[in-house]
C-alpha cells in the first residue's frame, strides 16, 4: 500500500496541519530540522537503527545509527559554538559527499547557523562569489579543497574559520584554519539545540539565474512541514525501505531529499560518494537492497547507454519504486526502466526555490511517460499567459508554469536580493521561469525554460557568470554562452569567442580557455565546445542575442530579428 493512497481525494482534502500533525508540530512551537532530523528520532524509539550507510570512491565504508548522528551533529554543533559562532551566522559545507557534510549538516541547523552547501568541485571564482555574497563566518571542508580558498581569502573579511575535517597533521595548518575530527573529537550526548521557530531561516542555496550573480534562495525550518509529507508521497518511504538519492547536497535535491526528508522519516539511506560508472551503481543497489532510488534523466540516460546486457549482470529486484528530477524525462528513459527495471521511473519536478516537490507523478497514479504529473498536494498550480500571466485554463496551450504562493518550504527571499526575489510574482502567482502546457486530464507537459539559463545534466550554468569569467581571459574580447543539444546531459555549455588582436583560434587556445573555465567555476560551466568568431550578434542596443545562437544550436526558428543591429 502506498503512503500516498488515492491521489485525487488526497489532492481534495489535503493541507498542511496534516504533516504537522503526523511530525507532532504545533504552530508556534520551535522548529528545528536538526532536531527533527536525529533527535527526535531517536526518541521514537529509533536510536539504534540505521541512518546512513555510507561508501567513499575507493570502496571504503561507513554505517551511523540514528544515535550516532545526533549525537555526532550535537558534537559539530558544539565545536561551532566554541568557535563563537552565532545564531543567523552563514557556515558553508565545502566537501564531497562525505558523513562529515551530512551530519555537519544537521550541525550547522542545531546551532541555529544557516547552513550554505557548496557542490566541492567549484573553483576559487564560484566559491567566491557565493561566499562573499552569503558574508559567510566559516567554512567546513576538506584538506584538498581548502587551498581553493587560498586566493581569495584576503577579499573574504567576514570569514572567520576554515575549519578542516579531515587533517592528518601532515601539513601545517594555514591562516584561519583549524582540524575539527568527527570520531576523535569528545562526543556531546546532549547539546542545547537552538529554538528556532518556523520562519528561523535554515538553508541557504545558490542558483543561477540568467543575469547578474547567482542569487541565494533562503529557507526556512517550516520547509521541513512540505519536505517531510513529499517525501511520504512522492518518494513513498516506509519503515523497512533502503532510499538512495544521487544528487549532491550541493544542490537543493540533496539536502531536500538527501538528507531532510529521508531522516525526518527515520529511514535508512544510502550514499555513494563516487561519480558516474554504471556498474558501480548497480553494484551498489544490488549490495544494499536498495528499495527506493531518486535519481536524474542524465544519469537515466547513461545506465540506458551502457545497455541492458549490463542491467542483467545484477540482482536488483530489491528495486520498488524509482524517481527523477531536474530536467525533462524523456519518454524512452521512463520505458525503459519498465523494460529492464520493471519499474517506470516517476518524474519530479520543482526548484530551489520552491525547496520541495511541486508536480509529480505518484504511486498508483498511472503514468504518461514524458510527462511530470499533477500538482502535489496542497499546491496550487498552473499554467498562465507569457504576457498577461492570467491562467489559461486550455488545454494544450503552452504557458508559463505558476504556483500559487504559501506553501511552507518556499524560499523566503534571495540572499540580498529582495528586488529579484519579488519580481519572480506576477498577478499573484510565482512564476518558476518555465515554460509547460496542462493536458486534459490535468498532467502537465514540460517544453522549456524561458530563460537562457542551461540546464547541463540537471544543473543549471548561469550563462552570465560563465561569459564574465571567458572576458578574464586575455584573449577574449567578447563572449556569449548558450546550451547545445546533448544526447544524454540534454544541454552543454557552448560559448561563442570573439578574440582579442593579435590572438589566432587554435585547438590549443580552445583547450586553454576549457581548463582556464574549469579551473575558476567547475567542471560543469567549462564549455563542451567554443566556437571562434568575428563577432557577435547584438541588439541596437548592444545586447548580446543569445536566443538567436541558441535557435541556431537546437535547429529552431529564429524569430523576430528586428532589433539586430549587425545582420
Ligand atoms: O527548468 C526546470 C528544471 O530545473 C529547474 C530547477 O533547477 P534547480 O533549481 O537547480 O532545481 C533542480 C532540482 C529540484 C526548473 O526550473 N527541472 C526540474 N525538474 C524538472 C525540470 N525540467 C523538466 N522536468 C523536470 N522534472
């Protein structure tokens, strides 16, 4: 039997003083995820049951029970607080997905810091911008990312501690830097948890828009009322499930559903702290029983690439219920899975922003592949105009997909940022920046983003940050960035060079540009190809027309050239 049951009566009588209820929140209560997360827990008798089962790169591998993590999250919580580090203060989790960054985690929210994951492949330059814009107090990391900070760190004053999780004392510590041990350090069996309340802000993550910075989404631990009931309905954890989620807790899937929902719900989950290889994967399902699995299209689209032949070498009928989230799943992947899982994947949608699933396909709901399902319940969505934002109502018709305000793990504002947090409502709705049409049954179809912003394997690139890092170059003179098909991450950064004087293309510049991009934002933000040209096409008012590079990419119409100043 489903958690969720019958979707449409549920849908009816659905809100939210029910997940309160079943979490044992009344309003006006504090509120604490950490707490929720490990302490109370333990209280439901839980203590000695598994809460993560953990295995590094190398094979190497580490269990926590319920009792271990709160008590190791009460002992980072301490530490933090000995360091003098205050309620509200912004603390990064720079690591690869270690304990020490789950449990850290869960820390950072007991102490009442707003915890700021950072996905530990952005270089120096990324790492900057989300660090400087956040004024974040400290840093918890590893050894080998810690020199990242090395340059930057004299323009970073607000930035207090680099605190250190795994040093060996091979090295001499550096300015700021201190070792903090996760097993040797003396245990806190009880900690003062900090009382926060509902709108006590939690987690801050950065996205990236089209223009400008990334901007900072911040929550609140009332989000856990929406992460805790999605997580029931959508991902359908019991008692006895095994859960793996792929995504890094970098990105908003991961603390969402790879920490908050999952531990809310007392349930074991699993984390593989190694990329992409499909038999490892399998591997890994097949040795932990894994029950439930969330996963992404890319990473879908890659297990069908290496063939069924592969599927068939492992035992993975543990498998009984698949998710996915962060870019359109494609028909083919959802029939595949059918055919060589048994199991259609149920696709997710929603943001960083919205903090918690928004529409979705659900157990016993049927399926359409290809499309991202109904609204969730307690949400109230829609499609509207492009121009009016007045709802639709037709059925077919494409518009701009609207949610209507209120539900509890939406962002509260953007970091700094109030204006362009209250420019994403229009008429009463908040408008996601993507674009879907509603189908007569109520099933909504995904077509686009409305934005130029690339969604590479379910992480969106802010093309902005990307052409301001190519002109740091110097041998660029101009730039422009758009996403180019790809057959199994959807979309690649590929960026348009107008070099300097006295600069000629060449594979050897191309490839100098690649790694300098690389090296200062992330693997994810290197351009896949650069393409050198005399010029870029611009408005007449010297705006560069990306779109119009972009139709080229994907073959589509070019629209309305009008305003181009050069063609
Ligand atoms: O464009 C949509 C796409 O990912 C965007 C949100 O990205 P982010 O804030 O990084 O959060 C990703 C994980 C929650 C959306 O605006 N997106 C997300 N889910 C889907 C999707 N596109 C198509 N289908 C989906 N299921």
């Amino acid at each position: 039997m489903s958690n969720i049951g019958e979707y449409g009566k549920v849908y009816q009588n659905f809100n939210w003083d029910i997940s309160e209820r079943e979490l044992g929140y009344n309003k006006g209560d504090t509120i604490n995820i950490g707490e929720y997360c490990s302490d109370r827990i333990c209280k439901m008798g839980k203590g000695d049951k598994l809460a993560l089962i953990w295995e590094g790169f190398s094979g190497e591998s580490k269990k926590y029970t319920y009792n271990d993590i709160r008590i190791r999250s009460n002992t980072i919580a301490s530490f933090l607080k000995n360091l003098g580090l205050k309620p509200g203060e912004r603390i990064c989790l720079f690591m690869d997905r270690i304990p020490e960054l789950y449990i850290g985690f869960l820390g950072v929210l007991k102490l009442g810091g707003i915890a700021q994951p950072l996905f530990s492949a952005f270089g120096a330059e990324s790492l900057f911008t989300r660090l400087e814009d956040a004024q974040t107090a400290a840093i918890i990391t590893q050894k080998k990312h810690a020199p990242k900070l090395k340059t930057i760190l004299g323009q970073l004053p607000y930035l207090k501690h680099i605190i250190i999780v795994d040093d060996d004392g091979s090295k001499a510590l550096r300015e700021k830097e201190l070792a903090f041990h996760l097993e040797k350090e003396k245990q806190i069996e009880s900690f003062d948890i900090f009382p926060s309340k509902a709108e006590t802000p939690s987690v801050l993550h950065y996205t990236s828009g089209t223009t400008g910075k990334p901007k900072g989404a911040q929550h609140v631990h009332y989000s856990l009322i929406s992460q805790f009931i999605s997580t029931r309905y959508v991902l359908d954890l019991h008692d006895d499930d095994i859960y793996w989620c792929n995504a890094d807790p970098g990105w908003v899937t991961g603390t969402s559903y790879g920490i908050i929902g999952p531990w809310a719900n007392g349930v074991t989950q699993c984390v593989l702290d190694s990329g992409f290889k499909a038999e490892t994967w399998y591997k890994f399902i097949e040795k932990h029983k894994i029950t439930v699995w969330y996963s992404a299209p890319t990473a879908i689209r890659s297990l069908m690439k290496e063939g069924d032949e592969t599927v068939k070498k492992f035992n993975l009928s543990s498998l009984r219920h698949l998710c996915s989230v962060g870019e359109p799943l494609n028909a083919e992947a959802v029939l595949w899975s059918k055919k060589v899982f048994g199991l259609m994947f149920h696709d997710t949608f929603w943001q960083t922003e919205t903090g918690s699933i928004m529409i979705s396909n659900y157990p016993g709901m049927p399926i359409k592949p290809g499309s991202m399902g109904k609204p969730f319940p307690g949400i109230t969505a829609t499609v509207v105009d492009l121009k009016t934002y007045e709802p639709i109502n037709k059925a077919g018709v494409v518009g701009l997909i609207a949610i209507k305000p209120g539900w509890p793990s939406m962002m509260r504002t953007y970091w700094n940022n109030e204006t362009t947090y209250q420019s994403k409502f229009k008429n009463g709705w908040y408008i996601c920046g993507d674009r879907a049409s509603i189908d007569e049954d109520g099933y909504y179809w995904f077509v686009g983003r409305d934005d130029d912003v690339i969604n590479t394997g379910g992480h969106l690139v802010g093309p902005f940050e990307i052409e301001s890092a190519l002109l740091e170059h110097e041998a660029v003179a101009e730039s422009a960035v758009v996403g180019k098909p790809d057959p199994i991450n959807m979309e690649v950064v590929k960026a348009f060079v107008a070099l300097k004087a006295g600069f000629e293309p060449s594979k050897m510049l191309d490839l100098e540009i690649m790694n300098f991009i690389r090296k200062k934002l992330s693997p994810l933000a290197m351009p896949q190809e650069i393409e050198f040209v005399a010029s870029l096409p611009k408005t007449r008012s010297g705006k560069i027309m990306r779109r119009l590079l972009r139709a080229k990419e994907w073959g589509e119409e070019i629209g309305d050239t009008s305003t181009l100043e050069n063609e």
